[in-house]
C-alpha cells in the first residue's frame, strides 16, 4: 500500500468555524507533512512531523493546528480561518531520515474554501 | 541557500514530440534533486530523482532528466510526448542540512497538442 488518503476532499467554511483535516498513511513511514497551495503556485511547507513530534513549523499562523496522534495519522485543525487561507492542502509522508534521502507520497489534497 | 529556478512557466508540444523542461538549481552542498508531477485536482507524485551515482536518471512514464554539476541543471526529458503528458512539472531540491524541507520550483505547465 503507497497511498496517503485525505478526508475531505473539499471543504467550505465560515470564518468563525472549527475544522479538522485528517491524513492517514499506511506505509510505515515515520515523517508526515502538511503543505498549503494556492492556484498555480509550487506547495509550500506548513508542518513536518517526525515521530509524531512536531520537527518543523515554518512560522505559521497559529489558526492553523497541526496533531499527529500516532504514527499513522496526521490532523490539521482549523479554526477563525480567513478567506485567503483557500487553497488546497497537501499531506505527505515519508521514511525516516536515518535511511537517507527519502521520496515524499503526496495524498490528493483537500481542497479548502473560507468565505 | 538552496534554490531551484523552472526556465518557463509554459511549454507546449505537438504529441509526439521531444518535452524538455529546464531546471537549475542553486545549492552550496551537492544537491538532492526531484522531479515531481501533477494532474489538475490531484497530490504531487514523484516522476524520478537525484541523489547520488549515476548522473542520468529514469523515471516513471518515459520521462528521464540529466544532473549536470557544471551547468548547475536537472532537466526533464521525454522523448516522445503523449496527451496524457499534459499537467503541471515541479522541479525540487531538498534541503538536507534542514532534513526534511523540500523546496519546489515555481512550476511549468506542460501543453501537448494533437
């Protein structure tokens, strides 16, 4: 199994709502990630987990809350979103770095509307 | 710094034809570098990569791209180009000393016409 699954795969929510993106893998890989893309731009990295501990937050706002409850599962929750949050989030995972440089599976993205 | 610069935000094709996509990097440490593609409302998916040894990788779907040290490039090649090649090319580097942060290119959307 090489797949990374995420759920929803769209999503529209007011400003004032609570959220919560899920990504789960089943690869055994112990490093997890979430980017932001916005339309026709490259992604760009929010968080890297590695063994469920949090290794990289790249200065993001805090309405932005990432969880990795087990080695399998990486969450991000959302919430007082602004419209310009839209975009499509990308979850990816990985092996651990100790076997080098490793290749990231991207799940499909859950696409994000804020009005 | 590390950094990955795509030569052209479009390029377009005859199906059938030779697709080449232009990439340079910047990098003071020798360089892991990936090429990367994606469908309309899909993920990424990994077409091949760079790490060490042999300068001349293949990927997935014909594709296979060059690390030219001297030239600082990795450019994408097919050598003939197929419909259902049309979608958008990311070329990345990632950054080893911070472990896990890959930087992509800006992207190039890839045009093949009948």
């Amino acid at each position: 199994d090489t797949e990374v699954t995420q759920t929803p795969k769209h999503l529209v929510m007011g400003m004032t709502n609570k959220k919560s993106l899920k990504c789960e893998q089943h690869m055994g890989h112990r490093a997890m990630y979430w980017y932001k893309q916005k339309a026709k731009k490259p992604p760009e990295l929010m968080f890297v987990y590695s063994y469920e501990k949090l290794s990289i937050n790249e200065s993001v706002p805090s309405r932005f809350s990432p969880e990795c409850p087990n080695s399998s599962l990486l969450n991000l929750h959302l919430h007082a979103l602004q419209p310009e949050d839209s975009a499509l989030y990308l979850c990816a995972s990985s092996q651990d770095r100790s076997a080098g440089v490793e290749t990231q599976y991207f799940g499909p993205g859950t696409r994000l509307l804020v009005l | 710094a590390q950094s990955v610069t795509q030569l052209g935000s479009h390029v377009s094709v005859s199906e059938g034809a030779l697709v080449l996509l232009r990439c340079n990097y910047s990098s003071s440490v020798p360089p892991y570098l990936f090429w990367y593609v994606q469908y309309p409302n899909q993920g990424l998916q990994l077409l091949l990569k760079y790490t060490t040894g042999a300068t001349l990788v293949k990927g997935i779907n014909g594709f296979e791209a060059e690390f030219k040290k001297s030239e600082t490039s990795f450019h994408l090649t097919k050598p003939s180009a197929h419909m259902s090649d049309a979608a958008e090319y990311f070329c990345a580097v990632i950054h080893d000393t911070g472990g896990f942060k890959t930087i992509f290119g800006a992207g190039t959307r890839l045009f093949v016409k009948a």
